[in-house]
C-alpha cells in the first residue's frame, strides 16, 4: 500500500509537470523554418525558435520542439535571419548641407559627406527630430534592427537613442558616439572633442564621457591629403594610446576612422578596439590581412559611401527599387536625379571613389579570406545602403553565408555586444527577419522580407513614418 501511494504521489506529480509544460506560453513560436542563426553554422530545416519577453527561450527542431502555448507562426517555405546592423551611419536631421539626404551621403562642397555641425550650433529640432525618425524608419522597414552612429550632434541622436529606450519611437537600436574625438585640426574636428594635451584636455574627456554616455568612442587618425582630400592633423600616437586606455577603463569600446594600411596597423598596436573603415588609399599586403586575421580587430566595410557617386551617376534606375521607394520621398528621388546626379558627374571625387571602390572590395574580402572580422556598414543614413553594402562584398566574391555574418555576429562583436545580439541563440535578444527567399543562395534574397522582428515584438510596418509614404503590412496576418 505504501508502494501504492508513492506510485500514485509520482504519477500525479509528473501529470502536473506535463500540464505545467503544456500551459507555459512564448510571446511567438516560429515553426517550420529554415533557420540561418548568423553564426556561420549551415543553415538548418525544419526549425522552431522560441521568444519570451524579448527573448529567445530556444531554437530546435520542429518535431521535439517544446509543446508550449503562444502565438505560433508558420514559417513553412520561408527563411529566418538575425535582424540586419549597419555599423557605421551618420543620422541624418541635424548634420551640415543642405539637409537633403543625398542617398544617404548630405551635400558637401566638393562632392564629399559634409562636416558635421559643431554641438554648440541650433537647428531646427522639430524637423531634425522628423527626418532622423523617417531615417530609423528605413532602416527597419529594410530589415536592420541594430545600428550604431558614428558621430552626430549630440542633441540629436542622443534625444533619439533615449525615445527608441524608452520605446517612443519605432526604431532600430540605437548605438551611438555623440562627438567624436580628434585632435586638434584633426578628421571631423568641427564637432569633435579635441584632444591636444592629455594634461589639459583630459578633463574635457572625461566630461565627455559622464555627459553624453557613449555606447562606443570613435576617434579619427588620418591625415588625409589622399584623393582630393586637403591635408590635415591626425594624433601622435602616443596621445592616441592614452585616450584609448582612458576610454577602455570607462567599460568601452573604440573604434578609430583610418584610411591607410599604415595608419590602421598604427591604430590597432595603439589598442584600438574595431576600425571604422576599410584601407581605401591602395591594395593591402597580405601581411596586413593575416595581421587582421591574427588580431581579430573588427572592421566596418562602408563601400556604399563612396560608390555611391558613380552609382547615382551612371545607374540611378536603383532609385526605383521597393526599399528606395519607401525610404525616400518623390521629391527626394527627383532632387537625386536632375540636380544631384548632375553636380556629381563633375566632381573628381565621384571618379577617384570609382576607382578605389573595388580596390577597398578585394581588401575586404582578403580580410574576411584571412579570418578578419568585417562587419556590415555604410557611413550612412537610409536603411538600403546596407543591401548594396551586402551586394557590393558579394561582387568581391565573398559567400553570401559569410556576408550574412558580416551584417549579423560580426556587427554585434564590432561594438562588443555579441553576447546579447547578432545571432539567434537561447538567451539572445529576439531580433530577427523573415524572409521568403533563400538569402545564403544570393544575398539580394535579404530584401525578400516578410516581417521585421525587433526585440521580441513584430514591426507594425503600416505605422512606420517612412519619408516614401505609409507601406502596407508585407505579411499576411498582423
């Protein structure tokens, strides 16, 4: 009898175990999807990814997936990413100009980005607070659920960075710089802190620091006086190290704007935590790949920003395109065509980029060849960009599996968050696309996109305030 009655206490608990398992519910259950989990890992049939809370809570196989209620969606025939990051954007609504968007690149006086205002310059806050949420709206609208800023007023993107926190705004995360740091004359030193003496000018750091709370500092070491490019002041490199190891006892990251094979080496012997760009001033030797293999520094790609001249130039029809057409308004597309294009054509700077564009193409890929870290990023400011990003290093000939972890992982390791984003893991924030084309057999197929998923919540596409209009849901139930 005794026997009997533990039997029966066993059974009742394991029946209360199974209703328990049973009645626990996910926010979405995903089933049925071929899964690319951005870890380089082959990509997987049959698939069922959990999310709670924001959260993934796991990924296995459809057939021993957990029993548990929820809202479970279909994903037969379909494709599931992580969410797309751009590394590396500039914000538009508050920069120099004109103020047009110029394809992601704002009007400078000879064909380059323009400067950035200095942070003690007004503007119209109203209307910069309008194109910068247009701006984030593009990006989730083409599927990027993560970017990071690398230099704006601080007014701006600082106020936006706090709205998409607290949840006010529908966008993408939002990592940001604020100033950036340079010394004296250096690269971007019209809204820069400069530092020119670590005696004196620490205090302004450190002020830096506390008051605009960067998620990652960047610093330019470049002296230009390559392409049409003036000369200017860069650090010693000295100076450089101090700032990097004051940034890095904060708790962050650095990421430096170089332009040469010299000046990068430099940067990464200095401590510098990721690079902001590719070697574009000529070929890399295969000693630096290795170098960047061996290191495993993080550099951001940001091809589209000089390709972008060419391409407006010669190829414009790219205008028409569902995602420009969403990102940019009619009349932004007109402007683009009869009065940009036109001014670029005659520029030096348009045709210099040209030429190197591929030669920044084939150091990349031999980056990524070597076991480098390239992540996925555009120096500017319209969710698009980021596809032709991915176009451009699959014309260099790099996989599109291994560009799908330049715009996923290897984004989230550029700004040192890859234990919570860039990968869809148990524990990892839900940020993901769905797709309905197969993106690793070509990675034109990304913009295929069924819906966005942005920490655990499905984007209400249809109440995104895209500067092309109010789109309609891509998927077919809300």
């Amino acid at each position: 009898m005794k026997n009997f009655s533990m039997i029966l206490k066993t059974g009742i608990s394991l029946a209360l175990c199974s209703a328990a398992a049973v009645a626990s519910a996910e926010d979405f259950i995903v089933d049925n999807v071929t899964l690319i989990d951005g870890t380089g890992q082959p990509k997987q049939t049959d698939m069922s990814i959990g999310v709670e809370q924001g959260r993934i809570t796991f990924v296995t196989p459809t057939a021993s997936a957990p029993q548990v209620a929820g809202r479970h969606i279909d994903g037969a025939g379909k494709f599931l990413m992580p969410g797309l990051m751009d590394v590396h954007i500039h914000l538009q609504g508050a920069r120099g100009g004109d103020g047009r968007r110029m394809v992601g690149v704002e009007r400078g006086k000879k064909g380059e980005a323009a400067s950035l205002l200095p942070p003690e310059v007004e503007y119209d806050q109203e209307t910069a607070h309008e194109l910068g949420v247009q701006a984030l709206a593009s990006y989730l609208y083409s599927g990027v659920t993560s970017v990071y800023d690398a230099g704006n007023v601080p007014s701006h993107i600082m106020g936006l960075r706090a709205e998409e926190r607290a949840g006010d705004i529908l966008s993408p995360r939002i990592f940001a710089t604020g100033n950036i740091v340079t010394s004296a004359n250096g690269h971007g030193s019209s809204m820069a802190i400069k530092i020119d003496d670590w005696v004196e000018d620490r205090p302004t750091l450190l002020a830096y620091l506390e008051e605009q709370k960067p998620d990652v500092v960047k610093l330019t070491y470049d002296e230009h006086g390559w392409g049409t490019r003036p000369m200017i002041d860069k650090f010693p490199t000295e100076l450089m190290q101090q700032i990097i190891y004051e940034i890095n006892l904060h708790g962050l990251r650095t990421t430096a704007h170089t332009s040469s094979e010299l000046r990068a080496t430099e940067a990464i012997f200095a401590g510098i935590d990721s690079l902001a760009h590719p070697v574009i001033q000529g070929p890399i030797t295969e000693e630096f790949a290795k170098l960047m293999g061996a290191k495993k520094t993080p550099i951001a790609t940001t091809l589209t920003i000089g390709e972008g001249y060419s391409r407006l130039v010669e190829q414009p029809e790219f205008l028409d395109e569902p995602l420009y057409q969403a990102a940019l308004s009619a009349e932004e597309i007109a402007t683009l065509r009869d009065e940009t294009a036109p001014q670029w054509k005659e520029r030096g700077w348009t045709w210099w980029m040209k030429v190197m564009t591929p030669v920044a193409q084939e150091n990349m890929r031999m980056i990524d060849a070597a076991g480098g870290v390239v992540a996925i990023a555009t120096d500017q400011t319209i969710g698009p960009a980021v596809h032709r990003e991915m176009e451009l290093m699959q014309s260099a000939g790099v996989p599109a599996e291994r560009i799908i972890v330049m715009a996923t992982l290897n984004g989230a390791k550029h700004l040192g968050k890859d234990d919570e984003l860039g990968s869809i893991e148990p524990g990892k924030f839900a940020d993901m696309v769905l797709l309905s084309a197969d993106p690793t057999v070509d990675i034109d197929n990304a913009k295929q996109i069924t819906w966005v998923m942005k920490n655990g919540q499905l984007i209400d596409e249809d109440r995104l305030s895209l500067a092309g209009g109010q789109r309609t849901l891509r998927r077919s139930e809300r």
